[in-house]
C-alpha cells in the first residue's frame, strides 16, 4: 500500500515513507485481520497450510502540524485499498473524532485534509476510524480500521512562572553561594519533540548579589558577609527560555523578593559614655525615677538587652530592670534618699545582649557601659520623730497633770525649722492626756484607773512651725501601772450547804478570795472572823495560810427545822501596801444532804440533779401540763355545747349549689337532682315544706289561685310576677331560718312562636308523633329510635 503523506516533506519523514513504502506490508499489519478474498480456506481433512496473507489495509500513522494559518486545508494523508483498481468502485469513509468537522475525506481517492487550525496543547491526537465499501452493493470491501492522527507540536507557547512573583528570606552575613530559593518554569510545548520545552534560567536584575543555575533555577547568594544592617531588600528578575536559549526561543520572567534577615551581629552600645540624673529626696521607695537606653542595629530577640548596675554604691540603693517593648533601662529607687545624708550617688550601668551567636565572637563581648551620676535634690520634709513608736507608763489614781513622757521630733532639713507637737482627735472622744506644743510633754488630763483601762493608745502630730502643711505622726502607748486600790472580797454568789449531820470540828467548805488589783498585789490573802462581833456559837474560821480559809462547825448536830439559814461574816486581807482588807458575809443553808463525790447537795435538789432536771426546767415542764390540761377542757366543752345542724335530713329539696356539667341520661335520670324547683309553674300547684330547719307550728301557706279575675292566670302570668309571689310567700314564713336562701326558677316564659323546648312541662300530656321515622336513620339513632318507640307503645296500650 502506497501512503502519500505531508508528513514526507521533512527529511526524517521521507525516511520514514520509504521504510513504509518497502516494509509496511510486514512490519504495519494490523493485529487482527479479518478474512478477504486474499484469504484460502482450508478444505476437509486438508493439512493446514500457512501461507502469507495479504494485507487489505496499509498506513502508517498520520502527523498534522498545530498551528496551521494556510488559506488551504491541510493535507494529512491517504487511505487506499488494494481492492481499489482505480475505476471510482470503491468509496472511503471516515468516521471517529473531528470526521466531518475536522477532516475530511474524498471518498474516491481516500485523500485526508485537515480543515481548521489545530492546538497540540489543547488535544494531542485523534482517533479516527476508515472503511472501504463498494459503491454498487455497499457491501464493506475492508473491515472498519481504526488509525491515529497526531498532532505535532511547534514551539508557540512561552516559559512561565505560575506562582510568581515569590518571596524568599536568607541570613545576613551568609557565606557566597548560600542557596535561597529554587524556580522552576512551566513550558506547555511537547517536551518529548525538539527543544520547545527545553528551559535555561538566566538573572536578568539582581546581581552582583544574587545568581542563578541556568539548569535547576536555583537562585544563590554571589557575595559573601551581605550586611542587613546596610541593605535589608533586594529585587531579582529571572528569565526562563525555551529552545535551550537558542535565538528565536520564547522567554518568560518573574520577579523574586529577597529579605535579608537579622542575626545577632551587633553589640549593645550607649550613645554616650556619661549621663546625669535629678532625683528628689522625697521620691518613693520602688518608683521609677529615670530611664537610660543603649542602642542595637540588630532587631527582635538580638536586640534584647540586659541592663545591670555593677558597682555597690548605686546597686545598694538603686535597681533597674528592662522594659522589653522599648528596651530601656528602667531606674528605681531601692532605698529612701536623704539630702541631708548623701546628696549624690554614681552608678555603673552595664547593657549586655541576652541571644548570643557563637559565629559572631570573634567581634568581642557583646555589652557596653557607661556611668550616671544622680543628684538628690532637697525637699522641704516633715518633721521626723526620734523613735517609730513610744511605749510610756503612768500609775493609777495619780492626779490630772502628772507627767507621763516626752516625744521628740526634729525638722530633717538643713534650715532645721523649729517644731510644734498636737494629738489627734481620741476616736472615743475622750482626753486623757495633752502634750506640750513646744516640748512634747506629754500629761494626764485626769486620774487613770488600771481596773478600767490598762492600756491607752494615743496619736501625736508634729508640724513645722513655718510650714504647717508638713505634719507627721507617731503611736505613743501608755501603760497604767496598778496601784493596791482594791480591797479583797469572798464571793457571795451561792449559799454554803451545811449538812445536818455536820459535827463539831468538822469542816465545812474552804472559802478564798478575789481582789480586782493585779497578781502582785492581790494575790495574798489572810482571813479572820470580825474582832468586834461576839464569839460565834456556830461557826468559827481557820485561816488555811494558802490565800484559804475553812469553815468549821462549833455545833454538835444542825436542824434545818430549828434553823435554816446562817450568815457568817469574814474578813480579808490582801498582801499589799498598804494593806487593804474587806469584810463579806456568807449564807449558809442547813439541809439534809446527800454526798455526791466531793459535792453536797440538799435531797430535793439531789433529785433534780440525779434526773439532769433544774428547778427553772421542772417549773417549763409543769407549766406545759397544764397549758395541754386546759387545751383539752376546753375542747371538751366546745363540743359539748355545739348546736345541733340546721339540716337535719340528708335530702335537700332546694339543692343549694347544683353543679351539673354532663350530658346526663335525659328524662329517664331522676337521680342527679330534683327537678321539682325547675319545672313550670303550672305543674306547681302547691308549695314545698322548707326541711332545712324543724318547724314548731304548721307553716302558714298562700297558694296561689289558679283562676282569678283580678290578676292573670297561672298559664298566662309572667315570671316575673311568679317569683315576686314566691318571695312574698318566703318572707312571710316565721319558721323559715334568718338567712338568705337560693330558689332556682327556671321557667322559660309563654308565648314563643317556636314553643319550648323543655321537657320538664310535658308529663302530663303525651305526643302524636309518629317516631317510626327514627328507624331509618341507621344505628347511630337505634337507641333513639328504641327509646320513643317503647314510649309510643305504652301510650298505644
């Protein structure tokens, strides 16, 4: 098969032509061919015997250049069949993708042409698909073949960079040759034809500091030590060209933005060796009072600095810190300053970068210093006591104006104004002592008592005399001393028990006692009977030596029959100076006793204490029996004299409330209430007894008439006219109770043109109609239906 194609025209096609020319019959046969008359068919029982087909169909594959701008269709190839012999028999279609759109076919030649302008980008090849038939039957010559149209590529498309423009960073200082960023361009020609997407890099902006692989695109640095601090940005322009960079490649280009970043290769330095600083006396104590700042070229963490105070002058009374937002150096007070003491410190300030980088230091150590000099300024200041806080005492009883102390303030100033000395306002609003305003004694007002108020706190202010308006203050406590101003006593409080069968030279009961004044004064005690009084029969004292006395019984048996109570009076001495003595008198009780351990109680308080009962919760207890007592008479009698209920039958014809919200059984239901009170007045002919009350005499009746000619007749009367007589008749009633009472009357009336509804006024007279009806209206209405033809039935009988 012969295939004329316009992919000859190239050197290298014509070489492929002829090889199809002379061996496309072996070399390009189909993989499957189907039988032909070329092909022998094997007889029966007749050895196989393999003879070389012949082809029906031989192409090659067609090529078609993209980007074809001829006024002419391009021609691709031909399609022939050895059953064609030239005499027009044969037609070639062609079917697949772009047939009839794209190519196109002479159905008598089988020439292929390419009518529009193809891109390789957008579709690389076509599958088509070619049958040869027979013009006269239309019967296929050739089995339908399927063949490929490529598309072959011509370099129109340019290098790109897609994600561009890119942004790289690298470290300053970096060595030559340091790798930043790699690029990499994007060329849509066919990479396997040629050199249309064979891509060179090239720097077209950006050198001497940058350069690029011409094969990878990697961009490094070209020079060595690039300083950030000199330059921080740069801009580089790559281009990328295909061909390989031959003459006539297409190129494209992108820009890269380079950063510098910093690296810790600056030392903290003071733009000054020397600085000064005012500080005021009066600053206080952890306040800033001044800043100081060394400068770093570098930026972040290498710019951070630590600043410290190297010399024990000023680290002794200053401190500083750093601010890390603006590294500064923050100055504070650590001591107060006083003028009048020292008035200048020096300090020795010392900056040192905290982020070291090892490469770098061989440049020196990182840190600077330099030296402030402060300057205390005097400040007109309060005056200053001698002590942070005095502790005075006075005695007791001593008369207003004895001395108690002296404060003393001075001005800390040079001028050393003179001072005046007041006390502050008592916050219970009283004066106990006032202070000198010259000298600062301070005095009592009046006589102090120890027993009242051991202790006193008080408040002095000291101003300067030509300043007021500077005052300070200090705590002054006085101590009232204790002098032996209290006599001692024995305490009266509880009776002593005295048993009545305590015998002569028994003891009674230790008493001792107390005295208000302190331990060294109050403390010793001696006790006697009073010198003055008669011998006493029955009790003497003994004076234990201990601050104790005992009582003993000088009887041989006590009664508490003959004699209950005894009153024993004691005297007391105390151990002070002057000695101070005191006489009590003690009750004594003579009762039975019972001991319990070491404690003698009476038998009737044995018996509330062995019950865990005292005489005021006894007295509650017996109290409540006869609250309860009385609660309970009084309920008895209540219900004694209850009355009996005004109802006396279980039936109420009046049916006070009547709460009816069912639908009920109808007429047939005469148990939910009675009716009686709503039926029509003319069914009413006599009036109901009231069974709420017992009548004494027969109730006095008016029935009203059935016919009167003066007034209207029931049949005809109005309602209203009803209840007024039922109310006359309700008012004249003597045996009815004093209160009001609830009458329903539910009558409808007379003369509705649609009569009534009720049933109530219907027991008397039977209906005429005909409820057969009912029967018809299916079972929903049979119990109707039933109910109305019993009725019917029983008037019919």
């Amino acid at each position: 098969m012969r295939i004329p194609s316009s992919s000859c025209l190239c050197p290298v096609l014509v070489c492929l032509c002829f090889i199809q020319r002379c061996y496309g019959a072996s070399h390009h046969a189909p993989a499957k061919v189907p039988a032909s008359k070329n092909q022998t068919k094997l007889a029966i029982n007749e050895k196989e015997v393999h003879h070389r087909p012949k082809r029906g169909w031989i192409w090659n594959q067609f090529f078609v250049l993209e980007e074809h701008m001829g006024p002419e269709a391009q021609y691709v190839g031909k399609l022939h069949s050895n059953s064609d012999k030239g005499d027009g028999t044969v037609r070639y279609i062609l079917s697949g993708e772009g047939a009839g759109t794209i190519f196109i076919i002479d159905e008598v030649t089988g020439d292929i042409h390419a009518t529009k302008s193809l891109d390789r980008e957008r579709k690389s090849h076509y599958v088509l698909h070619a049958q040869a038939l027979d013009r006269n039957t239309e019967g296929a010559l050739e089995p339908k073949s399927e063949f490929i149209i490529k598309v072959q590529d011509i370099n129109d498309n340019a290098p790109k960079f897609p994600d561009g423009p890119f942004e790289a960073d690298v470290p300053e200082m970096s060595e030559m040759g340091t790798s930043v960023l790699q690029l990499t361009a994007t060329d849509a020609d066919d990479p396997t034809y040629g050199n249309s997407a064979k891509v060179v890099y090239s720097i077209l902006q950006g050198q001497p500091y940058f350069s690029v692989d011409p094969k990878t695109g990697i961009i490094r640095t070209a020079l060595e030590n690039m300083d950030r601090e000199a330059r921080e940005h740069y801009t580089v322009v790559i281009q990328a060209k295909d061909m390989a960079g031959q003459v006539g490649g297409l190129s494209g280009s992108t820009t890269v933005n380079i950063t510098l970043t910093d690296v810790n290769d600056n030392p903290p330095e003071f733009p000054q060796k020397n600085y000064e600083l005012y500080v005021a006396e009066s600053a206080q104590v952890g306040k800033p009072v001044g800043k100081i700042k060394a400068n770093d070229d570098d930026i972040g963490i290498n710019a951070d600095i630590r600043y410290s105070i190297i010399n024990s002058e000023g680290a002794n009374t200053f401190t500083i810190s750093t601010d890390r937002d603006t590294h500064e150096g923050i100055i504070s007070l650590k001591k107060p300053l006083d003028y009048e003491r020292k008035r200048t410190y020096t300090l020795h300030i010392e900056g040192t970068n905290t982020h070291l980088d090892p490469r770098f230091s061989y440049l020196g150590a990182f840190k600077d210093t330099a030296t402030l000099k402060i300057s205390v300024g005097d400040v007109d200041e309060a005056p200053v006591f001698s002590m942070d806080y005095y502790i005075m005492d006075v005695y007791e009883n001593s008369p207003g104006g004895t001395e108690v102390g002296t404060v003393t303030a001075r001005d800390p100033d040079s001028n050393n104004s003179p001072v005046r000395y007041f006390m502050a306002e008592s916050e219970e609003g009283e004066q106990f002592f006032r202070i000198n305003e010259s000298s600062g004694v301070i005095r009592t007002t009046r006589p102090l008592d120890r027993e009242d108020r051991p202790w006193l706190n008080v408040t002095v202010m000291a101003a300067e005399v030509d300043n007021p308006s500077l005052v300070s203050s200090v705590v002054v406590t006085v101590q009232v001393l204790d002098v032996n101003d209290n006599p001692p006593e024995v305490p009266t409080d509880e009776e002593v028990i005295v048993c009545e069968s305590s015998g002569q030279g028994q003891e009674i009961q230790t008493v001792t006692a107390v005295d208000k004044d302190d331990f060294a004064n109050g403390q010793r005690f001696s006790f006697a009977l009073p010198e003055h009084a008669a011998a006493n029969p029955n009790f003497t004292l003994k004076d234990n030596g201990d601050s104790s006395a005992s009582i003993i019984g000088r009887r041989r048996r006590y009664n508490h029959l003959t004699q209950e109570l005894y009153e024993l009076p004691i005297v007391v001495w105390d151990g002070g100076e002057p000695s101070l003595s005191g006489t009590s008198t003690l009750t004594l009780r003579v009762c039975p006793c019972q001991r319990h351990g070491r404690l003698k109680v009476c038998q009737s308080e044995a018996f509330l204490t062995s019950a865990g009962l005292s005489t005021g919760a006894l007295i509650a207890i017996l109290l409540c029996i006869v609250i309860l007592l009385a609660i309970v008479v009084l309920f008895i009698t209540l219900r004694r004299s209850k009355k009996e209920p005004l109802i006396i039958s279980e039936e109420d014809i009046r049916e006070n409330v009547v709460t009816y919200d069912d639908e009920g059984g109808g007429e047939e239901d005469t148990e939910a209430f009675d009716i009686i009170a709503l039926r029509n007045p003319a069914a009413a002919e006599e009036l109901k007894f009231r069974r709420d009350v017992r009548p004494d005499m027969r109730p006095h009746c008016t029935v009203l008439p059935q016919h009167n000619p003066g007034s209207p007749s029931v049949d005809q009367a109005d309602v209203h006219d009803f209840i007024r007589h039922k109310l006359v008749d309700a008012d004249m009633d003597t045996s009815g109770p004093p209160y009001d009472s609830l009458q329903t009357y539910a009558f409808e009336g007379l003369g509705s043109p649609a009569g009534t509804i009720s049933p109530l006024d219907s027991f008397g007279t039977q209906s005429e109609q005909d409820y057969n009806y009912l029967d018809d209206w299916g079972p929903e209405f049979q119990k109707l239906a039933d109910i109305y033809g019993d009725a019917d039935s029983d008037v019919t009988t």
